[in-house]
C-alpha cells in the first residue's frame, strides 16, 4: 500500500520531461509531493510560474491517466517494489545527491541497501589481467562480507556479479533502463539470478529504455549506494572514471588496482593513481585492513567441491591440461564440461589458457 507521499513521489518519476531542475522547484514550493498532487489543478498558476506550461500539462496528465496506479499495478505483478524519500528504508546515501532521484524501483531483498556494500567497476574491455584481479579481489571481499554493487555491463561488472554469486554472496546490479529492461541482453541470465539472489535496483521507470544519459546518471547511484568504490581495469575513457568522480564527490573511499604501463587497458587506472596515489591496492586485503575488517588469510571460503570438480583440481595439479584430456578424464562431452570448467574459473581456482589448456 503506498501512501500519498510515495504516490506523489512516483507521479513526479513518471512525468516526462521532469528535470532534476524542475523537481526541486516543486518540492521547494510544496515538500510533500503528496499533497501537491492532490490539489493540483488548484496550484495551477504557481506550478506553471515554476515548471512552465508544457511540464504542468504533463503532470496534470499522469494524474488523470492514471499512471501512478498502473505503474504500482506492473511492479507488483512483476514481485518489484518502487522505494522514495518518503519510505523510512530510502537509501540515505541518494538523499545526499545534488541531483537525488525521486524513486528508486527495486526487485530482491531490499535488506542489501543497508549493508556494508561495496562497488566495483572498469572497463568492459577487460583484459585476461583484468578479469584475474576482479574474481580474485571479488572472491575476498564478498567472503568478508562485502556486498559487491555494479551496473551489469559487459567486462568488469559482468565478472564482479557472477564470482559474487559462484559464491553464494550478494550482489547488487544498477540498471541503466527500466526493471523490466535487460542490457545488455546478453546478461539475462545474470539479470535473473541477481533478481532471484540479490538486488536489482533502477531509478527510472518500468518501460524506460537505454540512453545515453542514462549510463552517466546510472553511475552515481552505484557510488552513493556504496561506501567505497573499487576499479580493477579502465582504459582512458572508461566509464569507471565518471563513477569515481562521482564518488569523489560524495566523499565516498576510492581504491584503484595499478595495470601494465604498456596496456591500453589500464591507462585509465593508472592516470587515476597519478592524481590519487593514496588510492593504489594491489590485493582485497589492503581493503579489508582499510575498513578494519578481520582478515582469515586462509582459503576464501570453505569450497565444496563435487566429485568431478574434484577430478580436475586432482589433474590439473599435475600440470596443465588440454580440455579434450578433461573430457577423456571426466567422461563428459565439452558442452558439458565447458559449464564446470566456467564455475571453477570463476572461484578462481583454474585458469583457461592459450590453445584450450586449462591451469591452477
């Protein structure tokens, strides 16, 4: 049941055309959206004094269309939630936003926007280096008790949600579009198990689809529902530097993994450490020991493995193995083998190699 407050909240996330501008006219004018929503027509003068004709014409629309309702109606349908400044469990970190969106929809256990998060980003070009430095970071924090928070692109936020949740552990995916979109397509599934194991969070409407104004918007939600932000791998222009500027700005810790000299790939991470050369990590423990986290210096996680999977690490500690050795061993053809090769690559304890050969 959503009370006046939140509705009012959700009539102005609805409204086309609602600049962050415009909205803080507003809720200057009249704080409880709520309340201005119900005597609307009655505001007319003032609202269009402050937004302009065309805004006030598309709120009094969403109100006789009834768009609150209808929007409320698909969340439910699709077991989503939309949170706003008036819910007690809003995220305080997005009030502190210069620009704080006036909704925040959500699908999963919404407990994980009050535990100790942090977000890790870079590039979607990862490299192998980069791909090694997020499993491996990612699988120490998220057994330390991090929840991991990223924006489900390809590369490194892919990377980040999947060994968080080979783990069993949380995660939380901020979306560029609306909750009923996936982008990229690609990461359906991860969508999925995220929904099912984890959060899945967007400040824009169900139906809103991909801009590109949306990713840079996107970005300070991941660093204002983190304490710390991460970066493992970014090019020069990555978006991972507009998160970090953002987290920058609110006052948010920033860690970032130093990268080859000589690698396209990391000379966003590196011109990031020139100028912030307090930020350089080299392992998650220099993280842990940051928050004062107790460290277990022993394995990641007690990880069991089933009798195939235990096969291989067996093989593979006598020396690296080409996959159709794999296959003769585990007596599985490769499109059953390859899901379990996947799984033990993503807890870090195998490599693919060049020429489809396999390592620890």
């Amino acid at each position: 049941m959503y009370s006046s407050s939140q509705r009012g909240y959700l009539w102005l996330s609805l409204t086309p055309k609602m600049t962050p501008l415009r909205r803080r006219r507003l809720l200057e004018y009249e704080p409880d959206p709520g309340r201005l929503m119900q005597d609307f027509e009655a505001c007319r003068d003032d609202v269009v004094s402050l937004v302009g004709e065309e805004t006030y014409e598309e709120l009094l629309h969403t109100i006789l269309s009834r768009k609150v309702d209808r929007e409320i109606e698909a969340l439910q349908a699709m077991g989503a939630v939309a949170l706003t400044p008036a819910d007690d469990d809003f995220p305080s970190g997005l009030l502190d936003l210069d620009q704080p969106p006036v909704a925040l929809y959500c699908k999963g256990d919404l407990s994980l926007l009050l535990g100790r998060n942090l977000a890790v980003v870079g590039t979607r070009a990862i490299t192998r280096y980069g791909r090694d430095v997020t499993q491996n970071m990612v699988a120490d924090l998220v057994t330390h008790g991090f929840c991991i928070v990223s924006g489900l692109a390809r590369g490194v936020d892919t990377v980040a949600h999947r060994t968080a949740l080979s783990y069993d552990k949380l995660t939380i995916g901020v979306l560029p579009c609306g909750l009923d979109k996936v982008y990229p397509a690609e990461n359906k599934d991860l969508y999925e198990q995220i929904a099912a194991k984890g959060l899945l969070v967007s400040e824009y409407p169900l139906g809103t689809t991909v801009q590109q104004y949306t990713f840079v918007e996107r970005n300070r939600i991941i660093a204002a529902l983190a304490m710390g932000v991460l970066v493992t791998e970014a090019g020069e222009h990555s978006g991972a530097g507009i998160t970090v500027n953002h987290a920058l700005e609110q006052s948010r810790d920033v860690f970032v993994v130093p990268g080859n000299i000589y690698s396209k790939a990391s000379v966003g991470t590196n011109n990031m450490l020139k100028s912030m050369q307090g930020a350089l990590v080299t392992t998650a423990y220099d993280i842990l020991e940051y928050y004062h986290v107790a460290v277990d210096q022993g394995p990641a996680c007690d990880l069991q493995l089933d009798i195939v999977e235990t096969q291989i690490m067996e093989a593979l500690e006598e020396g690296d193995r080409h996959i159709e050795e794999l296959m003769a061993l585990t007596q599985m053809n490769v499109s059953t083998l390859t899901p379990i090769l996947t799984k033990l690559e993503l807890m870090g304890l195998v490599k693919k190699l060049t020429g489809n050969y396999f390592g620890k």
